[in-house]
C-alpha cells in the first residue's frame, strides 16, 4: 500500500496542533459553557473534566503503542474485524468533517454576531475553508509548521486577555461555591467533557510523530495545557462579569471589552477576533486533514491529496447546515442535544476498542507461541 | 516565470476573499453620526420611549481643531420614538442623514418619570448591540427629562457630554460624593441576588454667563448647565429615591470607593470655627455574619488624611498631640454618622445597594437560602450593622498644625 502521509511532526508541533485545536472552543464557547446554567461555577467543571479526560488521553496514547504506526482507523479494523472497524471507521469520519465544519460555523458564526453582521455566513466558511482545504492538501508537515508558527501568537493573545482585566476582577466572584446547585456543575461537567472528546484527533496524529516514546508524556502535556487555559479562562471570565457571566453568547469577547487600562488600552477586542481566526483555521485543517486520511486509509485509496478540495466541499455544506440558529449552536453539547452523541464517539468507542485489543492481546500470544513452535 | 505568475495568481485568489469578507458590513465615516450621549425619557403617545442622541457635528469640531472659534454648537440633539430602544434607534433613520454609531456614545441618562416607572424594557439594546459599549455611564435626571439634561452645557467643552462625563470622574477623583456607575456595572448589579443598582444623579442647574457682545446693556444670559451630586438609588429597574451629598460618601466608604475627599470637622473646642482634613486613603473591610439566624454586618473603615486648612492661622492654644487625637476623632464621627446615614437611607428605599445581601450569599450560602426571598423588605431591614472607623492624621502640609 501506497504512503498516504509521509510528513513526521515533532513533540512541539503535537502539542501545538493539539492544543490550538482546543483553544477555538476556549475563546467561542467553553468558558461559560453555553447552554448550561453553572454560572461562575463552570470552572469547577472543567477542571473536573481535565481530570476525567487524562485516562482516556492515556487509553488512546495505550492504543497507539500497541499498533505502532497506525490510526485509529486501521486499528478498529484489526481489533473488530473488518465490517465492524469499518463501521467505526465511517462514523469516525463523519466526526472528523463535523469538527471541521463545526470550527468553520463557530467562527464564522463568532464575526457575523460581534463586527459583521451583514456579511453572509457563508463568505466566512467558504474564505476558511478554502484555506484549510489547501492546508490540508500540502500534508501534515506543512500544517504542523503552520501551527507552530500560530501557536505562540495565539497563546500570547490569549495570555493577553486573560492579564489584562487584572484591575477589574472580584475575586469574592466565585463565591459561593455551587451556588447553583452540584446538578448544574455536573450538567456543565458532561457538556466540557463532550467538547474535550475532540482531542480524539490524537490517534491520527501519533503514528506521524518521530519521537514514539514521548507519546504518553505529549498526550498528558495537551490536555493539562488546555484544561488549564480553559480552566483560567472559565476563571478570569467568573471574576470580571460575576452573575453576568450565563448569560453571556462570547465570553472571550466579552472579555476582551472589558478591558479598560488608564484610557490608552481600551477597545481590544481585535484580539480574540485575530485568536479565533488562527484557531479555527489550526482546528478546521487538522480535522479536515483527519478525515482525509481516514477516507484515504478506510477505502484503501493511493493517494489523499485530491481529496482536499472535495471533502473542503463537503466540510462547507456541512459548516453552513450544521445550525440553523445560533441558539443551536449554543447547546450543541449539552445532554440533551448532541453532547451523548459526542461522548458516545469520542470515549465510548476508544474505550470499546482497548477492550477488544487487551482481550486479543491476552488470546493472540499463546498462539502466536504455538506457531514459532 | 508562468509557474511564479500561477503560484503569484492563487495566492492572491485566496488573499483577496479573506478581505472582502468585510465588504458587505463597510462602512465609510462620512456616512456616520458618532453618538456622545443618549437620553432615554416617556415619550408623550402612552407606551412609547423616546430617544434622545447627542451627535457629533464633525464639521464644527475640525473648525476648533484648525484653530478658527467657531461659535457653532458642535453637537446636534435629536429625538426619535419607538415601542422599545432597538425601534426608536432605527426611527432615526428618518430623520437622521447619517447612520449612528454607537461605540463612542459615553453617557445614558434617563428621565426622571421613565427611571421611577422602570428602566427594564430599556437596558436590553445596551448589552446585546455588539456596538454598544459597557463603559457608558449611567445617570439619572433628577426633577427633568434626560433630553433636558442634554441640553446642559459646560462652557468649557465643546461637547455636553464630554462635560458631564468630566464631571463625574473630577468628583470621584476629588470630592468621592458622586459614584461612578457604567452600564456594566449597573447591569452586574440587576443580575445579582442581594445587590441593588444606583446610578449617577444628574441635575440641571442655572449658570449666568456674560454675553457675547461686549458693550451691550445685557448683564448676561441666563444657559443651563450640568451638576453633578449624589447618587440615584434603584430598587430593580426603578427608581425608588436618591442620596445626598454626604449619604453619597457614606456609600462610597462602605464600598471603599473613597479616592479624595475633604472631611470638615469643627475646631477643637471652638463651635463655628471649622478646619478640613484631606482624605488621602481609605479603604473597607465588611463582614458579615449569622447570629440567632440574624444578618450581621461588621464594616470596618481605615482612613487616612492630611490636615489641609484651618482658621486662626498659626495659632494653636492646645499643642499638637491633643489637637491630632482630637482631630482623629471627629473624623472618625463624621464618617461613621455618614455610614450610618446612608443605611438608614437604604432602609427607607428598601434597596440593597451595598450589596450585603451579595455579601451573605458568598459567605453565608446557606443562611442566604432563608433571607433571599424577601431580603430587601425583611433581612436587610432587620440587619444590624457595626461600623468601626479607625483615622490618622498624617501631614499638614508646609506649616505645624
């Protein structure tokens, strides 16, 4: 079989792909958990979800050293046979073009609300898609250098916004703990949850990383890295706006208006335009350069270059139908809209998976034993 | 060479949409009107809201600039009606040849009769328009319509609103009888359990001022102009009564939101004979408590000054510890009555606006459960509150007190 990928990433660029990928949900809907009602709680229920998270980060790091060099994709085959991994396989895919077409609907949903509300949505998602159709098309290596060329700049933005309300803050925000109930941070729990299932990217990013070892220890390094960014930024957000914070739609944005310092820094809100902008673009090409390589592998296909623009096609149609208001968007993960669907994919298949690989593990060795013999 | 023009082309092909993404929401600056202020008042139809903006004549504003005193106003008042603000803003439309932006507006003042029957079907366009900003003060008329108010000028700005806006920061900085109060913070105030709004009072005062054509038998004429006191006290969205002067700083030591301010005490042991003391720092400590399944506030007031003027120069009969100590004391006594005053005050409007109620909802989550219902009514009138003032008198300037 023909190499569909030949690009290597470096632990620094895992990392930065990973962690950019998160950060969209960081700066549109996470902080305040849009669709639950934690208030300035949510922070707890992050934190509690970046803890829940590190198993299964470590069960998909697991997987991946038990089938070196391969995808989830390929893997699910090996492990469930080959219909049922394939099944696996095509919801995965479906997964993977709806992250993309989610990122793209978010952002473009995010400038239409705050700076221009008269411009189609679909100008927005096609400008990105276009972009990130090309991304893809050029391979991993070209879009890992993308990153770490966007990672620093979103990270100081970010940085940015969460320093620079320091002399608005309340700290006497946050109390009381669970002022609304234990229900509601456990509401909130789930939903943060269902957004971190999309680090699932992980396992068609680990086969392309030079330094296998590392694997577990880049793994644990996203999920702290943006459970803490989130976790700061459900804080941050808490201690500026205090009861406001539910009902706020961008958060991040919101923020970033705050902002006021001696008259001369004011009117920053360019800033989480620019971080989302770089963020969408890192999150919707990694997912769509996902599903690429996932269609490619599942259908035995020689090449997945020229699938770029077809499935960038089918990412847009996807992004502009995704929702139909933004209301939808809001409560996209909560438990009862698709937040048990994402969960379902997101953990419960993985999960399903290393069953099924410890049980062969556990069966295959006596035979191969009885083989060499 | 075809090959860099190709590479050149795509490039530019997919540069080019990014940008004109933004075409459709264009807008070209002689198209605007930059909002400075809005008044919001009951206009006469029943039901309806009218709108006052205060626009920026950019033509008479570039004649200062350039030097040359144009004697024209530099701002143009017009009003509009509507069911609600978002239908009086695009009533303007109308009238108005340019669009209004929003993102300059610095000041919200209502009426007198719209903040008394409710501001709640008002505030709504002010957090959701991405346009409006949350640094907008917010301020209530007191006696008048907020068009009225609009009308009020300092001769010092061009701009009326740049003069109010002046003023509160002016008084916050020097006087801390005013309070600072945004959109922002006014809506933080709606959403809390246990915290009331309170607004900047504005009031419209005479000022004489010299005519402009010299030698002319008119003394002078008689334009309004802007005061700013005290504070408007809300209960929800409506208005329920305002605090003077001194209740105003009681507020702001509670909140410890004391800047500077001039405390005047009588002379040791002379009636009618005052000195000032200028407040450099103060700051505030509440805590509260549950006794008996009672609230219990204890706030404590740290506040230290500079002794600043007096009568009898140079005269000093008691010696300079006694007078200090003395000194202290009355201090002390007149912030501690002022506290004192502004809650009694509170208590009558039955409203929270210190937020104690927040207070115990932080500290006291489950004791809050019990209070919150009628907290404004019974909790907060029952509340007994302790205040303890400690003072220091620091300096006094070139000459021995």
């Amino acid at each position: 079989m023909a190499v569909l990928e030949g690009g290597k990433i470096s632990g620094k660029q895992f990392v930065a792909l990973t962690v950019l990928t998160r950060i969209l949900a960081a700066l549109i809907e996470a902080p305040t958990i849009s669709g639950t009602d934690a208030g300035h709680d949510v922070w707890i229920a992050v934190l509690i979800s970046t803890i829940l998270v590190l198993p299964w980060a470590l069960i998909l790091v697991h997987l991946a050293k038990m089938f070196p060099g391969k995808t989830i994709i390929e893997y699910s085959q090996d492990i469930l046979g080959p219909w049922l991994g394939r099944l696996v396989g095509l919801v995965l895919i479906v997964y993977f073009i709806q992250q993309s077409a989610h990122a793209a609907r978010v952002a473009a949903d995010a400038y239409v609300t705050t700076i221009m509300p008269e411009t189609p949505l679909i100008v927005f998602i096609a400008t990105l898609t276009a972009l990130s159709a090309n991304c893809a098309r050029c391979g991993l290596e070209v879009l890992a250098r993308a990153a770490d060329i966007v990672f620093p700049i979103v990270i100081f933005l970010l940085v940015l916004i969460l320093v620079l309300p320091f002399n608005i803050v309340d700290f006497f925000n946050l109390l009381p703990i669970a002022a609304y109930g234990w229900g509601s941070i456990v509401e909130a729990t789930f939903s943060s949850f269902a957004i971190f299932g999309e680090l699932l990217v992980m396992t068609m990013l680990f086969p392309y990383l030079d330094e296998k070892k590392d694997t577990g220890r880049l793994a644990v390094t996203t999920v702290l890295v943006s459970g803490f960014l989130f976790t700061w930024l459900s804080i941050m957000i808490a201690l500026v706006f205090g009861p406001v914070m539910e009902s706020l739609i961008l958060p991040a944005f919101s923020l970033s208006r705050a902002i006021e310092l001696a008259f001369v820094v004011e009117r920053v809100e360019v800033i989480p335009l620019v971080a989302w902008t770089l963020g969408a673009g890192v999150k919707q090409t990694v997912f769509l350069w996902a599903a690429m390589l996932a269609i490619a592998q599942l259908f035995n296909l020689s090449e997945m270059k020229s699938l770029a623009y077809p499935v960038g096609a089918l990412v847009a149609a996807f992004g502009v139908w995704l929702f139909s208001t933004v209301f939808d968007a809001l409560q996209f993960f909560t438990a009862t809209e698709f937040g048990p669907l994402g969960i379902l994919v997101c953990y419960a298949i993985p999960v399903v998976l290393y069953i099924g690989a410890l049980i062969r593990q556990a069966v295959r060795p006596s035979r191969r034993e009885e083989g060499q013999m | 060479m075809s090959r860099r023009l190709r590479v050149i082309l795509v490039a530019l092909l997919l540069v080019i949409p990014v940008v004109l993404g933004g075409c459709w929401s264009r807008r070209e600056i002689e198209r605007l009107a930059f909002v400075q202020a809005v008044a919001v008042d009951k206009a006469v139809e029943p039901n309806k809201i009218q709108l006052t903006v205060e626009l920026a004549r950019p033509s008479a504003l570039a004649a200062t600039s350039q030097g040359g005193g144009s004697l024209e106003r530099a701002v143009w008042q017009v009003s509009a009606t509507g069911y609600n603000v978002f239908d009086a803003l695009r009533n303007f439309a109308s009238q108005s040849s340019r669009q209004l932006f929003w993102a300059h507006n610095r000041l919200l003042v209502f009426g007198e009769d719209i903040a008394r029957e409710g501001v709640e079907d008002v505030l709504d366009a002010f957090f959701r328009d991405p346009e409006m900003r949350g640094s907008t003060k917010v301020a209530v008329c007191k006696g008048d319509t907020g068009a009225n108010f609009l009308q009020a000028e300092v001769p010092l700005e061009r701009v009326p609103s740049q003069g109010v806006v002046g003023i509160v920061l002016n008084g916050v900085e020097k006087l801390s009888t005013v309070v600072d109060v945004d959109v922002a913070l006014f809506g933080r105030a709606l959403a809390a359990e246990g915290l009331e709004p309170i607004a900047i009072r504005a009031e419209i005062i005479d000022l004489v001022s010299e005519d402009e054509s010299r030698g002319s038998l008119e003394r002078g004429t008689i334009s309004k102009a802007p005061r700013i006191t005290g504070a408007a006290v809300f209960r929800g969205t409506k208005l329920v009564g305002w605090l003077n002067k001194a209740e105003t700083r009681g507020f702001n030591w509670i909140k410890g939101n004391t800047q500077s301010s001039v405390i005047v005490v009588e002379k040791p042991n002379e009636r009618d004979k005052f000195l000032s003391v200028e407040l450099v720092r103060a700051n505030s400590k509440l805590r509260t408590e549950v006794v008996d399944g009672k609230p219990r506030v204890i706030i404590q007031i740290e506040a230290m000054g500079n002794f600043a003027d007096r009568e009898n120069i140079f005269v000093n009969p008691e010696g300079i510890a006694p007078s200090v100590l003395s000194i202290e004391r009355q201090m002390a006594t007149v912030i501690k009555n002022e506290v004192e005053a502004v809650i009694k005050r509170a208590k009558e409007f039955g409203s929270d606006i210190f937020g104690f109620g927040e207070a115990f909802h932080r500290f006291h989550p489950k004791a809050w459960k019990q209070f919150k219902e009628d907290w404004n009514d019974k909790g907060f009138q029952e509340l007994e509150v302790k205040v303890e003032v400690k003072t220091m008198l620091r300096r006094s300037g070139l000459i021995e007190l």
